[in-house]
C-alpha cells in the first residue's frame, strides 16, 4: 500500500509504503503526484517512508525504474526513510549513479528528512 504523507510543500511529492506494494499502487498514487508536481515546477522532491513490511512487487519496481529514467532531470532532490536492511543496500547501490541529491534517514531521523526535503522554498523553481 501507498498512501501520500500530508503537511508537504506542492514541490514535494511525500508517501509512506508499507505491507504489499504493487504496481498500480504507484501508477494510481505516485505517478499523478509526480506529474501534477512537475506540471508546477522545474524540480520536484521526493520523500518516501518506507516500513520495515513494505514489500515491493517486481511490476512497483520496474515502473519505478522506468518513470524515474524518463522523468531523470526533473528530480531535486529523493530523501529515503527507513530501517529495513533491504533499502540500505538498494540505497548503496543506486547513490553514486544518481545525477540528484539522494539521502538515507533513519525512522529516527524522519524530521530531519522533512527537514531537509523541504528546506529553501526556491527549491521547486530551479
């Protein structure tokens, strides 16, 4: 399940995976915020919590993979919130090759992941 985290500037897509996480979870919540997001501005944030249950199908990942690649030069700035191992080692994986700001946070660190995805309110127009 996805479900959108509230309380975020309209630059800053905000959500919390947990338990199944499928495809069309993200097509139907992920992908409209993001595009509504980019629809308003150069760069687009990112904050996702995702719960030590989450489990993510392989159609989520794919999907993410590709919307992420076709959308590459309009991510700001991705703040990651989580515990689970799996998500430390993909985060590894992934960090050197990104052309953005990405950033791991703790569940203890989840204000300051806030924090940092929302600070300079100039974020979202360039």
């Amino acid at each position: 399940m996805i479900e959108h985290l509230t309380s975020f500037p309209d630059y800053v897509v905000a959500v919390r995976a947990s338990g199944e996480v499928t495809r069309a979870d993200y097509v139907q919540t992920v992908v409209p915020a993001a595009e509504a997001a980019m629809a308003k501005h150069i760069k687009v944030r990112v904050l996702i919590q995702i719960e030590d249950d989450a489990n993510p199908s392989m159609g989520l990942i794919l999907e993410d993979a590709v919307f992420g690649t076709r959308h590459l030069m309009s991510w700001g700035r991705i703040a990651i919130v989580s515990d689970a191992d799996w998500v430390k080692r993909a985060y590894a994986f992934i960090r050197p090759i990104m052309p953005f700001e990405l950033k791991l946070f703790s569940k203890a660190e989840a204000e300051e992941a806030r924090v940092w995805i929302t600070e300079d309110e100039t974020a979202g127009n360039g």
